[in-house]
C-alpha cells in the first residue's frame, strides 16, 4: 500500500498562519473525545504498518467508480462515532478561484484574504490585490493514507469532522486543528465506507462536470470470497 501518509502534513509558517486565522475569526473548534483520541492511536499503527485496519479492504469497483474502502464480511461492526482515521495529505494555501483541481482536496478554510507580505509569500507571481480570496486546502493527491479511497454518497454512513486533539500521550502528538473520518452510522460488514465531498457551495462535482454516481453503503457488497457484489442492477 503506497499511501502511507498518517496526519495532514503542513510547513512551520502555514501551520502559523493557520493557528492566527483561527484565533482572528474566533473558530472554536470542537475538541475530539477520548474514544476518538484512543482510536488514533491504533489507527496510526495499522496505517504505519500495513497502509489500513486489517478490518478494511480496498476494492477495485466498476468502470470510473476506481477503487472503495469496505467493512470485511467478517470484522464487527463500525458503531456510530467512531474514529476511522484522520483524512491525511499536504495542506496547501492557493487562490480559491484558480480552482484546486484535485479530486482528492477537502477546502480546511475558505473566503480568506490575505495581507500584501502574506500573497508575496504564498502567491509571489500574482500581483497583489487586497480582495483576491484564499483558501486552505488538505490534498491528498500525491501524499495521504486509506481514507483517500473512500467513495462519495448522499446517504454516507462515514463523515467528516475539523477538530483539535488534545493527547497527553507521547506518542500522540496533540493537533489544534485536524480533518478526521468518523462513522456517521453504524457501519456493517461487508459495507462500502461512503462520505459526502459537498460542503455548503456544493463545488466538488459541478466544477469536476460530472453526475456522481448514486450509491449507498450498500450499494456494492464485499463477500466472504473477497468479491464485490453489485447490487445497483
Ligand atoms: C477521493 S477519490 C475516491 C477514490 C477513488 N475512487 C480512487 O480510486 O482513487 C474521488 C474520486 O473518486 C470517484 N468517485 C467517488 N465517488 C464517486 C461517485 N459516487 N460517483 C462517481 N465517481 C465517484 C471520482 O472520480 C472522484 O473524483
């Protein structure tokens, strides 16, 4: 498994920016409870040592769909609130309409505007204009880990969430912000695991110009012989 990638990955003066940001616009960001925070922990050995949970698959589907994450027919279910993984990648400050192309970025912040030294630092071949908007994107196009795979749906049983991680764990380093996957609903074996891309501007697939497919989690099945049963027929 390449993607091995296990928290967001983020340069010294980004994740400055980042931390200002939050406290200038007073986001309160929810802090992740103890069963996510020890969820982490075990997550983050199985992706260090074999990409993924040896409860998931990744599964090749059907024409454009390319691969899916799946529950095995034989692990115990999700329940509700769990932690899947933190939804890793580089974070990348870019201007918000140039548009990131890739299909594999979640926008962390959005509508900013920055100062004149902050677009000579982060956009040195625009000139600088007081209004252009920025965003903060996580993409884990090149760099990112499992959840990278995991399908879209308008009825997800997996969501995503931005929160802090406070670990008092030396293995754990704590995080003041972080995009993890949790279960939406309980998730039960055999399950394709789905989330929503859209947020509130409902950009992802009106700016890839494509119908996404409608499938719900149990939509494709994953059986026992490690097959996908295709149940949209
Ligand atoms: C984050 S990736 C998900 C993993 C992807 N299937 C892969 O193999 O790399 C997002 C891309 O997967 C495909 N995809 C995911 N959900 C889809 C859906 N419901 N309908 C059509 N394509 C989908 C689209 O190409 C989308 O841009």
């Amino acid at each position: 498994m390449k993607f091995r990638l296990k928290r967001q990955e983020i340069d010294k003066d980004l994740f400055i920016f980042c931390l200002n940001r939050i406290k200038q616009d007073k986001l309160v960001l929810p802090k992740a409870g103890k069963k996510i925070v020890q969820g982490m922990s075990a997550v983050l050995k199985d992706i260090e040592e074999s990409g993924l949970p040896s409860y998931l698959r990744i599964k090749k589907l059907k024409g454009k769909l390319g691969y899916g994450v799946f529950l095995h027919p034989e692990a115990k279910p999700i329940s509700r609130g769990a932690l899947i993984a933190p939804y890793s990648g580089r974070v990348l400050l870019s201007p918000q309409y140039a548009g990131n192309d890739s299909d594999y970025a979640f926008a962390l912040m959005s509508n900013l505007c920055l100062t004149r030294e902050e677009q000579l630092k982060w956009d040195p071949s625009r000139r600088y204009h007081p209004r252009r908007l920025y965003s903060v994107d996580l993409d884990a196009h090149k760099k990112g880990n499992f959840t990278r795979f995991i399908n879209h749906s308008e009825t997800p049983n997996v969501e995503a969430r931005f929160v802090k991680i406070s670990s008092t764990s030396k293995d754990l380093p704590s995080a003041p912000f972080e995009l993890i996957y949790v279960a939406k609903k309980m998730i039960r074996p055999g399950e394709q695991l789905l989330v929503c891309y859209e947020g509130e501007d409902k950009s992802y697939w009106g700016a890839l110009k494509i119908k996404p497919f409608s499938m719900t989690p149990t939509t494709f099945m994953l059986d026992k012989s490690g097959e996908i049963v295709d149940l949209s027929e």
